[in-house]
C-alpha cells in the first residue's frame, strides 16, 4: 500500500454490497456508515476496479 499498488484482488466496487447487507441486518453503526463513505469516496476516485485496499489511498497524498 505504500507504493499506491492496488493490484485487483476483490475490487472497492463490490464492497458497498457486503456494508448495504450488514445494515440490512442490524441497525446501521457509526463505523458502516464511515466504512461506506470511505468506500464511496475511493471509487469516486477512480478506484472501482482497484482492490480494496485502495481505500487507503485517503489515508496519505499519491506520492
């Protein structure tokens, strides 16, 4: 993640899903509707078909 490699492994665009599915099932917490941002944000981005953990791309400027 340092090197801003986010090779496809499972891609950010499939995540939003498996958060809409959780809170489906409960409540929505604080931390679903960060987690969704944060998801949201990264394929904003032009991150959709990066793996997923290209959400850390938020977390320092690209080199």
């Amino acid at each position: 993640m340092d090197d801003a490699s986010y090779a496809p492994g499972f891609a950010v665009q499939l995540a939003p899903k498996d958060i809409d599915l959780a809170a489906a099932a409960a409540t929505p917490s604080p931390l679903l509707r960060v987690a969704r941002g944060r998801l949201e944000a990264t394929v904003e981005a032009g991150h959709d078909n990066d793996d997923l953990a290209a959400v850390d791309y938020l977390r320092k400027p690209p080199p």
